[in-house]
C-alpha cells in the first residue's frame, strides 16, 4: 500500500496519513486483517518524522480502522468496511471544513445531529 501526502496541503501531515489509509480502504485496495507499512519506513518514505506517522495510525486506530499492537504492527480490523472508511475520510473533510470556517465542535455537532432529524 501506497501512502501519499501533499507539503503543499494545509492539512496536517498525520491527518494525511490516515486520510491515505481510509482512501486505500474505500477503494477496496487493502482489506481486514492486512497490515499497514511499518510507521518507520512510511516515515523514511516520505521524509517526515515517524511520530507523525504514528499520529495517523493512531487517529486510525481511534476511529477502529485500525488495530495497533507493539512488536506486531498496523493491522486493520473488521471494522475497515468500505462504508465505514467511505463515511470516516468525509467526516475528517468535513471537521477540516468546519475548522477553516471557524466552526467549533459543537456547532457542527448540532448541525450533524439536526440532520439526522426527520424531515431533514
């Protein structure tokens, strides 16, 4: 698996990462139980700090894509459904776009959860 970023981008480089890793997901390219490159060699890679890298894999993690274990590795979980990974990179697009405007959580929060209202 292939993990691209852009240094042009505002997005943080560890938001990046992940944001490669639910791509190669959604795009069916990597699948449950597969692991992720080494944090290192990703790192060396790319040319960016390795805890960079380990922030992704851990936003990842947080989200249940990914399982981390030392001595084993970057091992996607069950949870790694295209669906999931599809709805988990639009909601990252989103928080960014809610930072950009000045949204706080709670604003879009509020705005997440009228949607889900009927009617809407």
């Amino acid at each position: 698996m292939l993990i691209r970023i852009d240094a042009t981008s505002p997005v943080p480089l560890g938001d990046q990462v992940a944001a490669s890793v639910r791509r190669a997901i959604a795009e069916g390219q990597v699948a449950a139980g597969e692991k992720l490159p080494p944090a290192r060699e990703v790192a060396e890679s790319l040319g960016i700090n390795l805890h960079t890298v380990l922030r992704g894999y851990q936003r990842l993690r947080d989200e249940g894509l990914v399982d981390l274990r030392r001595g084993r590795g970057a091992v996607l979980t069950d949870a790694a459904t295209r669906g999931q990974a599809a709805v988990s990179e639009r909601v990252a697009e989103l928080v960014a776009l809610a930072r950009s405007m000045g949204l706080g959580e709670q604003d879009v929060l509020g705005l997440v959860s009228a949607a889900f209202q009927p009617g809407q």
